[in-house]
C-alpha cells in the first residue's frame, strides 16, 4: 500500500514563501507521475502542479511564474515552492502519485496566507 506525507503547510502572510513536501512509501518503484492539487472552502479539488518521473512539469496559470515543483527521485519525494503567495492560494494542498493506472493521495496539508 502506497503512503503518501505531506508537510511544509501553514500560515503566511501575502508575499510570503512556503515549501510543501510530498514523501511516497510502500512501493518499490517510483511513481510515473506525481502532483499537487488544491481544495478551497466549498470549492471542488484543483490540479495546481504535475510532474512526470521524466520531468515533463505543467502548472495552472494562476501560480506560473511563482510556484515550482520538483522532486528527488532517490528519495521518492515531490516538492512545491510557493513565493508571492496571496490570499486566494488559501486552501488543503493535497499530493497525488500515479502508479500506471493507480492513483494515491495524501492526507492534506492547510495553507493559508492572510492579507
């Protein structure tokens, strides 16, 4: 069974930085893609950021330019740096990893960024 753990979430300020974490365990191999999606109050779960253990990444426009996603393959681990964040970046950031056609989440990480 795949284990995903996220970390890095909290509660900045606008403008500030963050870096969020995504560790995959149980598999002894790597995952073929590996992303990061958001949920807002009362809002349905967003794609923020993917990448492909290729290295193929893609980003939703609102955060090109500030957010960057990258991974460790030796550590199986994904990461997302958040610079300029703003007020409307406040939500649950969720990791997901793909095995073929399997997918596996994580439990959720809150961001919020005050104004």
């Amino acid at each position: 069974q795949v284990q995903l753990v996220e970390s890095g979430g909290g509660l900045v300020q606008a403008g500030g930085s963050l870096r969020l974490s995504c560790a995959a365990s149980g598999r002894t191999s790597s995952p073929s893609s590996m992303s990061w999606y958001r949920q807002a109050p009362g809002k349905q779960r967003d794609l923020v950021a993917s990448i492909s253990w290729g290295g193929t990444i893609n980003y939703v426009d609102s955060v090109k330019g500030r957010f960057t996603i990258s991974r460790d393959k030796t550590k199986n681990t994904m990461y997302l740096q958040m610079n300029s964040l703003k007020p409307e970046d406040t939500a649950v950031y969720y990791c997901k990893a793909a095995y073929g056609l399997y997918a596996y989440w994580g439990q959720g990480t809150q961001v919020t960024v005050s104004s």
